[in-house]
C-alpha cells in the first residue's frame, strides 16, 4: 500500500484539523482532534490557528501514526486521538 500526505489541510469546527493523505492514488482525509493536539503536542488554545499551527509543527509525528492507522485499517479514513500517539 502507497501512503502519500499533500499539503492540504484545515481546521473543522475548532474541533480537529483534517488532512488529506493518497492511499494507492485514491485520495483519504485523515484528522486529528483537538485533545489530541493539546495532550501530547502542547497545543493550548482553542482556535482555528491554534490548532493548525500545532498540527504544523508535528506534522511528521502526525503524519508517523496516520500511516500506521492507515496501514492497519486498509487505507479508510480515520481520526487521530490521544491513544493513537506512543
């Protein structure tokens, strides 16, 4: 299976940042939530910017664990979530 993250990404509802990754060619939106970027990246605030700026700078932890999931769940969409980070 061929995973590949394109830059886009936004903010959904101040609740979780949803990012778009290629799956075999076939394009998949993943996301991360809100008390996944605040419990184990630092994000403190609560704001579209906030959150986008915290999934900026660990996108390639993030990027590390949607592969994973994605590998594992046969390239569907998923949500990122406090566990999904060791």
């Amino acid at each position: 299976m061929r995973i590949e993250f394109t830059n886009r990404r936004h903010s959904v509802a101040a609740a979780r940042i949803a990012f778009e990754a290629h799956v075999d060619d076939r394009p998949v939106w993943c996301s991360v939530s809100m008390d996944a970027l605040n419990t184990r990246f630092g994000n403190e605030g609560t704001s579209s910017s906030s959150l986008l700026s915290a999934f900026d700078a660990n996108r390639p932890t993030i990027e590390r664990a949607a592969r994973h999931a994605l590998s594992k769940n046969g390239g569907q969409s998923l949500e990122l979530e406090p566990g999904d980070f060791s």
